[in-house]
C-alpha cells in the first residue's frame, strides 16, 4: 500500500467552465477535505475519461495515491480509512459504514436518479462543446432512445414528487444538525453532492426558496473552508 | 436512575390471540434481547392503554425499571444504553445512532405507512373483541371517516408499489447479511419488526415467495432464540 505522506491525485469530470461536475467526484472531495488530505485534481472531460487511464476504468472520480490506482466511489473512501489511519475517519466502525451505504442506496433510488432524469439536458449544455455529442449519444442510450429534450420537457412537473421524496431528509434534520448527528459524515457528503451537483448545471430551481432543507444545505456547502461555495454555482432556490 | 440489577417490565400491545402486535413494541422487544435484559411483558389491549398509566402515557412500549417509566420507543432505545452499560449497546456511538434514526423516518415514511394502510382492517379483526370499536373508530379519525373497508378494499393493487418501496432493503441486503452489516443492529430491529407486525395480522401475504428479503427475514425472524417464531404468525410469502 502506498504510504500516507505519498501524493494524491484526484481524476474528475469537469464541465466546460471548469468546474467539478459529477455527485461522485464531489463526495471524495468532501471525503478528502474531511480526513484532511491534500489532494491534486486533474480534470478530465467526458470523452477523456474513456481513454484516460488505458481502459482499466471508465468512470471518475479515480485515486492516485503512490502507486495505487482506484476507482468506484465507495471502494476509494474505504482505501482511504486504511491508508490514512492517523487522519479523522469517514467511518467510525461497520455499522456506521452499512448504514451510510444503506442511506446511499435510498438516497439514489429516490432522490438521485430522480435528479439525473431532470436535469441530464443542462448536464449536456453545461459540459465542453467537444464532449457534448458523446454525453448526449451515453445518455439517450440508456433512456431508449428518447432525446434530452424529449426526457426533460415535463420536467417542472415532476418537482413536486421529488420534493416529496426528500421528507425524510427534512423530519430528520429538524432533529440532528447533520444525518451524521451532531457532525457531517460520509452520509452527509453522499447527500450534499448530488444537491452541489444539480446546483453546478441547473437552469430550473430546484427547491422552494424557503425549503426546510436549505440550513443544511447552506452549512454543508460552507463546510472546509467553502468546498461547495463558486460563483460558478447556481442557486438551488426559487 | 435505576440500576441494571432492577426488574424491567414491558408493556405490550396484545391482540385477541395473545400475541404481542405493534411494531414499535417489538423493536423494543428485539432490543432488550439485543442487550440480554430479562424482562417481564405485561399485555394490554387497544382500550386498556388510555388508562393504564393514568393519563401519563397514550401508547405502548411503555418500559418499566425499577422506578422508571419511559414510553417512545426510541427514547426507550436510548434509554437502555445508559441504564445497561455493562450490555452489549445498541448504538456504537453518535453516527450510528443518528443514522438509524434516518433509517427509521425512512422506513415510515415509504413502507410502514403503506403497510398501516393496507393491513389496518387485519389488525381490527384480529384485536380483541372489546378493543374493535375504539381502533375502529380512532383509526377511522385518522382516515377522514372512510371505513376500514374501505380504505383497504383495493389493496391488493397497492402491493406492487410497496413491494418497490423495498428495493433499497433488497439492494443494500445482497451486500450485506443485515442492514446494520455483518450483524444486526437497531436499524434491522426497526425494519424486522414492520414486516413482524404484519405476519401478526395479515390476510394477504406481503412479499412474492422467492422475495429477495426473505433470508433476512428469516434470519430476523430466528435471532435471539426464535424471538419471531410463534404458530400464531402468519406466512408474509405467497
């Protein structure tokens, strides 16, 4: 394993603004930032990513830590509790860890993916004119081939059901200051990322201005200094 | 506060067969078991509850330690952690605990609040005699004066929604063996005791009978000497 005082570098898909763009890459931000590892980016556009690393992966965000290459979100923050064991951990033991990914696995079936089928047209706009062809063609793919626009035209009438969806992330943080309790943990960064993601493109609100969740959202994004904060990002608020 | 060398009574939701049916009751239970607290159930029918505790609390669980009454079952959760320090604990620490919480408002919100509409005649007719009208007539209050009958007259076209609204559990559970991880915690307790609740009472099985949950459940179901087990609980498979 590579040691803790080796480099690390962070693989990442930005949009043509230069900003990091994908609920995935913005979790390990978080992760680092949250153990207090210095981390180099190194941004990579859609159509880079297939190539960027000789096909042995096909997704960002990916690690380079010594000599150590990794992929898949979930496998990098475990990685990073064994290869950092002196810094603040993302997970304080197994239950902890089950239940974070249990929270992810709600959080994408109700929440996430809803959020990609409403907002994968700003998405496209947003990427680098060269990479935009490609990202449209992935993605009607994988929606049967309805275009972006054809996907995404109703979508003002689908905020309600996802606003819905996010109740129990209101019941809960009217009790705690986090869904980590008192502080922010890898269930928090999941969370916050797709909001941070969705803000990174978005050209319809996506909540009421006085939405319950904002408090959370407005400290989570302040968090290390700012993560979350550019004035590249738009408003997730009417 | 008592100490742990004092006796410890739990009050119960009875119905007309003598077996214990609220899930918020059985989570308890499961957690005493958790902790290895002997402890000695005291039955209450749906009327004997108002007046049971004179005025002090409306519902059950109600524990009793010593000289310490305690309704809410996640107050009682907390509770027991303090007054066993000495047992196996049910929250590792502070993540844990806030993230079973969100488990729980979760799990109410998507599927127990489904099952409550789609088994509450069962519950009726299986309640003692001399409780059915008082549920009937409370649970009609919540209702806006539809009947039971009527609430639940097409509910067998509302089993494939619920039956999605699982998919987190499935998912999370072809990773794990328990929601808590390679053990089960409070989060498991929460859930095992919904679809206990219903096995309790029901008149339409739940879940097909290759379901992917249903090893879980039957592990659930077996732990702490068969704590689920008993010739009165009904088949949850078709």
């Amino acid at each position: 394993m590579a040691s803790s005082e080796d480099k690390t570098r962070l693989y990442e898909l930005v949009l043509d603004n230069g900003w990091a763009a994908s609920p995935y890459v913005w979790r390990i931000r978080y992760a680092l930032a949250h153990k207090g590892v210095p981390c180099e980016p190194v941004p990579l556009g859609f159509t880079e990513i297939a190539t960027a690393f000789g096909g042995r992966f096909k997704t960002v965000p990916v690690i380079e830590h010594g000599d150590t290459m990794l992929a898949e979100s979930w496998d990098i923050a475990e990685y990073l509790d064994r290869a950092f064991p002196g810094r603040p951990a993302l997970f304080s033991g197994p239950a902890e860890h089950a239940l974070v990914r249990l929270t992810d696995t709600w959080y994408f079936a109700t929440i996430l993916r809803k959020m990609f089928a409403m907002y994968v047209l700003d998405v496209h706009d947003a990427a680098r004119p060269e990479d935009r062809a490609y990202f449209r063609r992935s993605r009607q793919e994988l929606m049967k081939g309805a275009t972006l626009e054809e996907f995404t035209a109703n979508r003002a009438s689908r905020l309600p059901a996802l606003r819905d969806a996010m109740m129990p992330l209101r019941t809960h943080l009217s009790r705690f200051p986090y869904l980590g309790g008192s502080a922010p943990n890898f269930a928090d960064y999941i969370a916050l990322s797709g909001f941070l993601w969705v803000a990174s493109v978005s050209t319809l609100p996506l909540l009421a201005h006085d939405d319950a969740l904002r408090p959370w959202l407005e400290r989570g994004f302040d968090l290390y200094g700012g993560l979350g904060r550019d004035p590249r990002v738009k408003t997730l608020f009417e």
